[in-house]
C-alpha cells in the first residue's frame, strides 16, 4: 500500500477515524473525571565535598556529578524508607512510602530533586520532610570515613521541601490530547484492517484484475436514480447519462477488428444494476444513430419492459415457444431507433428455452435487422441462464456494484464465462462514488458550455449503407427493422 492508497484508505473510512477519536476522548474524559487528584512535594538537595582531598576543582565537580547519580538510588531505597516510617509514623508503610518518591539529577550540576506525590497534600508535605531529615542523616552515615570522623560528603537543602497547591495529576488537557490521540491512531489502523479484510469492490483497478478484462465504465451514484432510473428527460445532462455514452464510446472501439454487435450484459448477483445499465446503454446508442435491439432475456426477474413503460404480458418467451412472430411483440420504444422485445411471460424451463434453436434463429434475425443488439441476462452466479445466453452473443459485458459485489464472486462469475468460451469485452463498475472535484468539474463545464438539444437522426444518419469499424460491419439498411423481424418463421 503506497501513500495515495494509504489516503484514500482513511478518506474512504473517516467515520472510522471519527469514531475512534470520539472514543478515545470519552475514555480519557472518563479516565480524568474517576482519578483521584495527586499533589506533589519536592525538595532539591546541594551535594558538595567539604575536605580538602579533591584539590583540582574540574576533578572534584566530575566526582561529584557522579556522586549526585548514586544518591538518586539512595532517595528512592528500602533502607530510607523503613528509616522513615520508623521515624515518622504517617500511616504508610515502607514500600508505600518508596512507591511515592521519586528522584533526579539534574544534568551537568550536583543537583538532586525528590519529589513526593501522594493523594494527601499535607501527608506529602509531612513526607517530604521526613524523607528530607533522614536522607541527610544516610548520607553522612554513609559517607563517614571512620567512627568519630567526619562524613567527606555534605548534603543541604537548597530549596524546599514545599507542596503545590494545585494537584499535578489528572491533567486534563494532556489526558484529552492522549485521547485524540490514541483515537487517531487506533482509527486509522482499524480503517486499514478494514479495508484488508473488506472483500467488496471499492475501486476500479479492484474490478479490472478480478474481472481480467479491461474497465469500459464507471457509472456513478445517482440518487434520482432510484425513481428514475433512465437517461432521458432532465437525467440526460446528469454525471450518470455522461457516464453511460463514455461507455457506449468505449464499446465501439473496445475491438475494431472484431466488432461485437450482440452484447449479452450480466453480473456477478442480483441487484447490481445491470438492467438499468441495459435499457440506459440501448438508449444511448439509439441516440447515437444506430439501429437498436434490446431483449429481456432474463426470464425469472424480468424488468425491461416495466422500467421502459411497455406492454410486458407477450414477449420473448412466447416467440421462443412458436405462438407469436417476433414481428407481432417487438415494440418500439419513444421515436428513437430502439426496438424492445420484453420478456413476457415467466416459464418453468427458462435455461432450456434460452439454450434452443429458437433462440440461435431469433439471434440471428436481430443481427440482420440491427446495428446493435443488447441482452440483458440473469445474473452469472444465481442461475445458468446468463452464461447460456452469453455464449450465442459475441460477447458479454459485466456490470459490478462498487461497495456491494464480493471480489471473489466478481472473479468466479469471470470465470463461468471463460469456462465456455465467451468474450469478455470489458467489465463496468457502478453505482461508483463520484470525487467531489468530478462533480464540480462536471458541473461547471455543463453549466459554461451548454449543449444544445440534437435534431433526431433521420434513417440515412442512423444506419449508414457501409460500416468500416466498431460495431457495425458492411449490412445495408433496411427501411424499417420492424417490418424485416417479421420475416422470421414460426
């Protein structure tokens, strides 16, 4: 994870972060409301040697900083401890009483400072001074070079002993800054655990590698979606319907060579959009000019024909069966070149029905009669029906949904096509996250350059009597598609 993944993985998951601070400043507010206030006494002590044997004053201040450090030990021993509370009696013991002192040097002096700290600012005070008393006494017991003569180490006083009035700890302001941050990095390390252990698509590259194919498009998110799922109407100059013509752009050159004019659109689940994806992908072509067929193939949740607003009680599955001519149900769609062939109704059988001859002979009848044939399919780990559509397509198109999809289940719905040989023309991520600067950027150029609305293509424009590249190949119009998908048998 490089530093932009490291950013994007804390941007993505601020609420994480968010979260873990509010914690942490809880716990440490809790942590500085619940102790109980500690106050310090100190007493800072002046080690110097008083006999003549030390003669060079640089020597004789080396021996005594290292003297100084000795001491500090001396402070905070058993021995002076017990030699206190023998003493003084304060209600402590021993090894209370060295839990509550602390010394330290002072660098580069002969300087030593105690410090007491207890929940009791006159029990410290007391401390401290018996600790004063008796840790001069050690000393000169220490030091003595003999019995009867003096100690060559003197210990004064120099400041102290004095206890504060206000208590040293809790410290309100450093606990809370703890807080912050212990939150920030425990929130950042659950958002990178996260995003290790979240599975789900979150970007493109994801997509591409799970897929093995190359990224056709990134629809973003659109609310108005829900209500209004097609890019017609004021939904036309939206991000999504931009979004969906980048992909149309992008599957006319995805292979000149071997141009894909039956296009089988699937996922890896249910509820990925894939039949928006459809009738929006079919719209947008027909818009383009070309000549458009758009079949529900799938027969267990069919959904073309309600988000198109058309007549769903005869269909697909009844020209499959022989009761009707594919001419007689085809229905076209507004007064674009789009011809809508809905699912009809839902049969026991719909892999066996999708697999049959009469599929491959309407298949090829809709080649003849269209620029671009777009089938939407069941979902590729739901049921077989998908794949079965996918193989007599020339190729398929998979549609993931960004924070929903498994990159497992993404990569095992690749597979199923590969296993049969289908030609994955490219996968697409939706319902993607829109960075706020796209959308400012979008909204911007739409609302500096606006586009004015286009004159429909007349039949010349919308299929051109010679195709070099893209979708098309070198079929000649027809004057109306409708009157040529009669001609298919019964």
């Amino acid at each position: 994870m490089d530093v932009r993944d490291f950013l994007r993985t804390v941007r993505r998951s601020w609420w994480v972060v968010l979260l873990s601070v509010m914690v942490g400043l809880a716990v440490a507010a809790l942590v500085t409301v619940r102790a109980q206030p500690r106050y310090a006494a100190s007493v800072t002590f002046f080690v110097t040697t008083p006999n003549q044997g030390v003669t060079d004053a640089y020597q004789g201040s080396i021996f005594m900083q290292q003297r100084v450090k000795s001491y500090a030990d001396l402070l905070q021993s058993d021995r002076l401890a017990q030699s206190v509370v023998a003493k003084t009696p304060l209600g402590l013991t021993a090894e209370e009483v060295q839990a509550r002192v602390t010394a330290a040097t002072i660098p580069d002096t002969v300087l030593l400072r105690g410090t007491v700290t207890d929940t009791d600012a006159t029990r410290a005070l007391r401390l401290t001074e018996a600790l004063t008393a008796q840790f001069i006494e050690l000393i000169k017991s220490v030091e003595a070079p003999g019995e009867g003569r003096a100690s060559t180490v003197k210990v004064e006083v120099v400041s102290g002993p004095r206890v504060g009035s206000s208590p040293v700890s809790p410290n309100p302001a450093r606990n809370l800054a703890l807080g912050v941050l212990a939150g920030v990095l425990a929130g950042i390390g659950l958002a990178v655990l996260r995003t290790r252990l979240d599975t789900r698509l979150r970007d493109a590259a994801t997509l591409q590698r799970a897929t093995g194919s190359p990224l056709l498009g990134e629809i973003p998110f659109d609310p108005a979606a829900r209500t209004a799922p097609l890019i017609v109407g004021e939904a036309t100059t939206s991000p999504r319907a931009e979004a969906v013509r980048k992909l149309r752009t992008n599957l006319r050159f995805v292979d000149v060579h071997e141009p894909a004019r039956v296009i089988a659109v699937t996922s890896a689940l249910q509820g990925e959009g894939k039949t928006t994806l459809s009738c929006n992908l079919a719209i947008a072509l027909a818009e383009a000019g070309w000549r458009v067929a758009l079949v529900d193939a799938d027969l267990r949740r069919p959904k073309v024909a309600e988000y198109l607003g058309l007549e769903a009680g005869v269909g697909l599955t009844d020209v499959l069966l022989g009761d009707v001519n594919v001419g007689d149900v085809v229905q076209r769609w507004g007064d674009k070149s789009l011809l809508v062939l809905p699912a009809g109704s839902v049969p026991p059988n719909p892999s066996e029905l999708l697999g049959s001859k009469a599929m491959a002979d309407l298949l090829l009848v809709l080649r003849e009669s269209a620029d671009i044939v777009v089938i939407d399919t069941a979902p590729l780990r739901t049921v077989t029906d998908g794949v079965v559509v996918a193989v007599q397509a020339d190729g398929a198109l998979m549609v993931s949904r960004y924070g929903r999809t498994d990159r497992g289940q993404v990569g095992a719905a690749a597979q199923a096509l590969q296993a049969v040989s289908v030609r994955l023309l490219g996968c697409v991520l939706n319902m993607a996250k829109l960075g706020r600067a796209e959308t400012y950027q979008y909204e911007r150029y739409r609302v500096e350059v606006p586009v004015a609305p286009a004159a429909p293509p007349s039949r010349a424009d919308a299929a051109p009597a010679a195709h070099t590249g893209g979708f098309l190949g070198p079929e000649q119009p027809v004057a109306d598609p409708t009157q040529e998908l009669t001609r298919l048998p019964r």
